[in-house]
C-alpha cells in the first residue's frame, strides 16, 4: 500500500516546466553556493590574474604602438628635412655648375679671341715684314735695271758701290715725295 500511496503522489506531482518542488530548489541553492565558493576560492584568482595580465598586456602593446607611431612620424619629419636639404644642395650645386660652366665658356671665348687677335697680329706682322722684303727686293732689281741702263746710255759699265748708293738715295727720295 505504501507503494501504491507513493505512485499516486507521484502521478499527482507530475513535474512540468512550470512546477516548483521545494526539494530541489533547496539542493539547487545549496549546490551552486558550494560550486561559487569553491570558484572564488580556487578559480576566481587564477582568471583574475589571467584578466589583469592580460589587460596589462594590452597597455604595453597599446604604449609600444603609440611609441613606435611617434617615432615614426619623427623619422617622417627627419626624412622630409633630409630631404628638403638634399634637394636645396643638388640645387646649389646645379647652380654653381652653371655659373662655372658659365665661366669657363667666357674664360674659353676670352682665350679663343686672344688666340684669334694674336693670329692676325702674327698674319699682318709676316705680311708687313714680306712686303717690306718685296720693296726691298724690287727697289735692289730696279737699282740693277737703273744701272744697267745708265750704263748703256753712258757706255759704259757702272758697277761701283758708290753709284748703287747714289741711286737708292734718287729712289727713296722718289718715296718719300710721294
């Protein structure tokens, strides 16, 4: 009979999802508060420590980021300032090369005119003396032809130094009329 009391207090006590039995809410209570001290007592540290290494792990990544990113933007600013005179001394050389460029053209017209100047100076030089060679040429041929004609119209034979003299003299008279 016990038997047959229990199964009706069972079929009576049908457990549903919305049925409360006092046995087991006692049970589940005082589970759970022995499962949350044995965590706090063993587990919580432990993930504690794991959170808070791990969030100080995340401000050192975060300090060396923020480090390396000023650092880098200095590098950046060296870079352009590297750059900047890099650019200002290609400039000045490239100014430079053409102002000496520049110079050495002048100084290269300078010495090509010089050359140039002293070549017709040599050139009217030789002129001058190979026309004064051919005066004196010609004046000598003419004093050999005075002479031998005089001495055809003389008859006789004029070959004395004297007489040469004599008619350079007439012929540079006759220069120095004209």
């Amino acid at each position: 009979m016990l038997h047959a009391v229990l199964l009706a207090l069972q079929e009576e006590h049908t457990p549903g999802p919305l049925s409360v039995d006092p046995g087991l809410m006692i049970w589940t209570i005082i589970v759970f508060v022995a499962l949350l001290l044995i965590l706090r007592r063993f587990a919580w540290p432990a993930i504690l420590g794991a959170v808070e290494a791990r969030e100080q792990a995340l401000e050192q990544q975060l300090a060396e980021a923020e480090r390396s990113r000023a650092e880098a933007a200095k590098l950046l600013a060296e870079h352009k300032q590297l750059m900047g005179e890099a650019k200002a001394q290609a400039h000045a050389i490239v100014v430079e090369a053409r102002q000496l460029a520049e110079k050495e053209r002048a100084v290269a017209m300078e010495k090509t005119k010089q050359e140039q100047e002293e070549l017709l100076q040599r050139a009217r030089r030789e002129i001058a003396t190979e026309r004064d060679r051919a005066v004196a040429d010609l004046r000598r041929e003419a004093v050999d032809l005075s002479l031998g004609a005089a001495s055809k119209l003389i008859g006789e034979r004029l070959s004395s130094d004297t007489d040469r003299k004599i008619v350079a003299e007439y012929l540079a008279s006759l220069d120095a009329g004209r």
